[in-house]
C-alpha cells in the first residue's frame, strides 16, 4: 500500500469533509434547478436555494481553514502547492453549482422546451461521477495509485454528458418556436450544467498531476 502524505491524517479528514460539503452544496443547486423548471419559483425552491447558500459559506469557511492550516504546515512547497490546487478545484464545484441556480432566479428563465428527461439524464450522471470523486479522493491518501481509475471514470462521464449537451444543444438551434433569446437562454443552461462535470473532472486531473508528481 502506498500512502500519499504520511504527516497530514487530519489533512485527509478535512479534504473529505470540504468534498462532501461540496456535494451537498452541488446537490441541493441541482434539486432547486429542476425543482424550478417543474413548477416555477415556488417557497421550496427558495429554501433549497438558501440551503445551497449554506452549505457554499460552509465549504468556503472550511477551504480557508485548510488553507491556513497548509501553509503552517510542514508539507514540502511542491506538496503544498498541489494540495492547494487540489482544495481550490473541489471548492470550485460548490461555487459554480452555486453561480447556476442564482443566475437563473436572478433572470427569472424560463425553459419551456428543455428536455427534461435528457437534462434529468445528465443531474443523474453528475451525481455519479461526484460520488466516483469522493472514493477516488479517499483513495488519494491511502492507495493513491487506486485513486487514478476513478479520476479517469471521471473523464469518461464527462465525456458522456458531453455527448448529451451537443445533442440537446443541436435540437434547439434547429427549433423554429424558439426566437434567438430564448435559444441562448436554453444553450447556456445545458452548457452549464455539462460544465459542472467538467469542473468535477478537473479535480481529477490535480489528482493525477498529484501521483504523477509523488512517483517522480
């Protein structure tokens, strides 16, 4: 077994808490945003929003804290500079999630011809692949080789939902009810909600760059 960081135990337990602050923050954005395409700006929208709001002020409390806690550390500075990489992408993935559902209530959108069942097709596949991230985190610290097939699962579902988007995208171009303004409207929520993946598959590549980098 090869473990990653041998002196940073408590390193380990506070990069798992942020993911899964993280999670929940990106879970709670993806169940308002298609709470709110169902029925509109309803109170439970609104909760679900201030929860996102929550669990991102959580996660950005706890990202400076492991901040602060790294450059006091004893990591070496090449070390350090990676797992800094490593905690800015995953806080990154709460900031976006955060960033789509305010921009849609902000507007007030309206996304009559999205398809749902494809667009619920790709929340389903962004909840995987942030739980892939989570194990292959965990494995980081622990079997750090291990950690690598997860980080390419990672590349492999966003690829997915990226396959999902252009089809998506390519049928409401060709919609003639759709004027220019609602079109833009509708390409920018797909693209967004298939950029969250790509911002999940990032932490991944800071992960391998992490091996990469230990294996010398």
């Amino acid at each position: 077994m090869i473990k990653l960081f041998k002196e940073s135990d408590k390193l380990e337990v506070n990069l798992v808490d942020l993911t899964e602050l993280v999670g929940k923050c990106m879970a709670n954005s993806l169940e308002a945003l298609f709470l709110y395409l169902e029925e509109g700006e309803s109170h439970e929208v609104k909760v679900l929003i201030d929860t996102v709001h929550e669990y991102e002020s959580k996660a950005d409390k706890l990202r400076r804290e492991i901040i602060t806690s790294i450059l006091d550390g004893r990591l070496m500075p090449n070390t350090r500079s990676d797992i800094l990489n490593l905690v800015e992408s995953i806080d990154d993935i709460a900031d976006f999630s955060e960033d789509i559902i305010d921009e849609i209530i902000f507007l007030r959108l309206k996304f009559t011809y999205l398809d749902l069942d494809r667009a619920r097709q790709m929340q389903e596949l962004l909840l995987e692949q942030f739980e892939k991230l989570i194990d292959g985190l965990k494995l980081l610290f622990i079997e750090m080789n291990q950690a690598l097939v997860y980080a390419r699962q990672l590349e492999e579902i966003e690829s997915k939902l990226d396959d999902i988007e252009e089809e998506m995208i390519r049928e409401i171009g060709q919609n003639q009810e759709l004027d220019a303004a609602e079109k833009l409207s509708h390409r920018n929520l797909i693209k967004n909600i298939s950029d969250l993946a790509d911002i999940i598959e990032k932490v991944g590549d800071v992960m391998e760059v992490i091996v990469s980098v230990r294996h010398g």
